[in-house]
C-alpha cells in the first residue's frame, strides 16, 4: 500500500507512453501491487476532495487502458529472457547471468524488443560487440 501512496500522482504527468506503464507496473509489483489498484486508490483520492467533481481523473483512465491493451494492468511484464537461453549463448554461468538478465528485462521495459527472438539478437549484438550488461543503454 505505501507505494501506492507514493505513486498516486503519476498519473498527471501521464503522456499514454505504453514504456512508462510498463516502468509503472514493474515498480509497483515489486511491492506486490498492480496498476489496477493504483488507479482504485487515484479515483478514491479524487472522489474525496469536495467540492470538486468525483471519479477517475481522465488521465488515471488512460493509463488503465494502455496498462490493459499491453497486458500489465493487473501484474508487471514478464521477463521474456532466462538464464537458459544466456548459457545456450555461451554465457558463463554465475553472476554475470543475471546482470545479462536485469539488462536484457529494462531493455524489454524500454521496447528495444518484444518477443524472445528480438531478445536474443539483443543479446547476442552486445555479446559480439564485448559490451558488459546494460553498457551503452543510456
């Protein structure tokens, strides 16, 4: 709930950008909560502050219905990439694995790739290049 707390105001610098929903969903389920919910807590805060009009702000609605059409309304993406697909590409097993894995899963939030194909080019692009995992994705 205390995250819900400190995101409910995101919504009013919502631009509909599916990236930052997706950024959203995974902060929040990391807390165990859901876009679904924040938008609960957002239209129950608007809905109190007489003598302005109740309901869901228009923006809170929109982030819902982007956060459904990707699929991440009611739980944040799921990584399409795993540590067996890195040790097929020759990764080295042990830590490296999952800095590959954390990487590889805020490229997938940022829409470098949208399906376990472009996740592995992604991967083997940067392993031919020698780059270390997450270096150059600023």
């Amino acid at each position: 709930m205390i995250i819900l707390c400190r995101r409910h105001l995101d919504h009013l610098g919502f631009r509909g950008s599916p990236r930052a929903i997706r950024r959203l969903s995974r902060a929040l389920g990391d807390e165990g909560e859901t876009i679904e919910a924040l938008v609960r807590l957002i239209e129950a805060d608007h809905s109190a502050r007489p003598p302005l009009a109740g309901g869901c702000p228009p923006a809170a609605r929109e982030m819902l219905e982007v956060a459904r059409s990707i699929e991440v309304a009611r739980s944040a993406p799921a990584p399409l990439l795993m540590g067996r697909h890195l040790l097929a590409l020759g990764v080295e097993p042990g830590p490296i694995i999952g800095r590959w894995l954390e990487a590889a899963y805020q490229a997938q939030l940022d829409e470098a790739f949208e399906d376990l194909e472009g996740a592995l080019a992604w991967v083997r692009e940067r392993l031919e290049s020698g780059a270390d995992p997450g270096e150059g994705d600023d």
